[in-house]
C-alpha cells in the first residue's frame, strides 16, 4: 500500500512543470535504510519523503503521523559521519557541495552541526505545512511533527519527512490503506503541502 501511494505521488509531482519525483524502490523488495539516503544524495535531492504504514499493539490507534529527524539522532549520526571520513566530504549542499576532507575535525564539525540544525528546521517546516494539508483529507494521529532517530531520515543536507499513512491494525485505517480513491486523495494532499 505504501508504494501505491508513492506510485501516486510520483506521478503527480512529476506532472508540475519543475519538478521531478525519484523513486528509491519501485518494487516490493527490501532497501537497506542507508543505501536509501545515499541515493537520495546520488539523484540531488531537495526533498526526501519516506513513506510508511504503521502497527500497534492496540487496534485503536488510528490516523498518520509525519515525523523528522531528532537533534538528538542528527548529533548521533554526526559522531558517525565524523569517524567516517570518506562520508564526511560531500555533505554539505547549498552552492555546490563543500569538500569537507581537508579540513580539521573542529571545523568539519561546526560544518555538519550548521548544516544538521538548518535540515532538521526546514524539514520540521515542511512537517507542519503537511499536517495542515493533509489534515483537511484524513485524521492526523498527532496535530504536530514528531521528532525521532530514524536512520532513514540522517543525512546532513536533505530535509526528511517520515510520512506514516496510517495503521494496518486498525480496521479503518486498513481499509483506507487499500483504497485506490483514497491512496490518490492522500497522494494529492502530500503533493500540495510539498509543492
């Protein structure tokens, strides 16, 4: 169901003189959470949209949920990319990448710090103009963008949602989920808020 819904969402992106919507996965198969946000790096992205069903353990929870990155992950991460330095060169976007491998610790730091705090604000703004949105078409299980580690969602330069659509536990969310008309609605509100 979820890549249903990002099928209608590319399409209708793809349809805006401008723009243009990259498919991490087009199939029914597994892509490491990593190897997600590299190819988002690889295509340039300016956006990058993860799209989920969620579970519960009690079938009354109900409704989507856009999350972002927490500062608490992006510092996390940042250590990592920092200890990594072949993954520590190109993450800055903005005008043109920045190399960061000839400059010292201190400084790459500071770099990845600035760039972290400016993605996870944008990305935050992002969240909550597609709760407004999205919220006019289906019920929201939280009015506001939460804020996680989801690996998915730690990279330096990309702003990050993690758009939970619903949960397949709970029956009229299930039955939400599998509705073409309804897949398509949620689709065009996402395609407005981002747009």
């Amino acid at each position: 169901v979820t890549l249903a819904i990002s099928r209608e969402l590319e399409a209708m992106i793809n349809a805006i003189p401008g723009y243009k919507a990259v498919m991490i996965g087009d199939g029914d198969y597994y892509i490491g959470l990593r190897e997600r946000t590299e190819l988002g790096h690889k295509h340039n992205a300016d956006l990058y949209l993860a799209t989920h069903a969620d579970a519960h353990s009690s079938s009354q929870a109900k409704g989507s949920t856009i999350y972002a990155l927490s500062a608490n992950g992006a510092t996390s991460e940042q250590a990592r990319l920092l200890a990594e330095k072949e993954n520590a060169s190109d993450l800055i976007g903005g005008l043109g990448r920045v190399r960061l491998d000839d400059k010292d610790e201190m400084l790459r730091s500071v770099l990845i710090d600035f760039s972290m705090n400016a993605k996870i604000a944008t990305s935050l703004e992002i969240g909550d103009q597609v709760i407004r949105v999205l919220g006019d078409v289906i019920p929201m299980r939280r009015n506001n963008v939460e804020q996680a580690a989801f690996v998915e969602l730690k990279s330096a330069d990309i702003p990050s949602l993690l758009i939970e659509a619903g949960y397949i536990t709970n029956a009229r969310d299930a039955k939400n989920l599998d509705s073409p008309e309804w897949r398509r609605n949620f689709a065009g509100a996402l395609t407005t808020a981002i747009t």
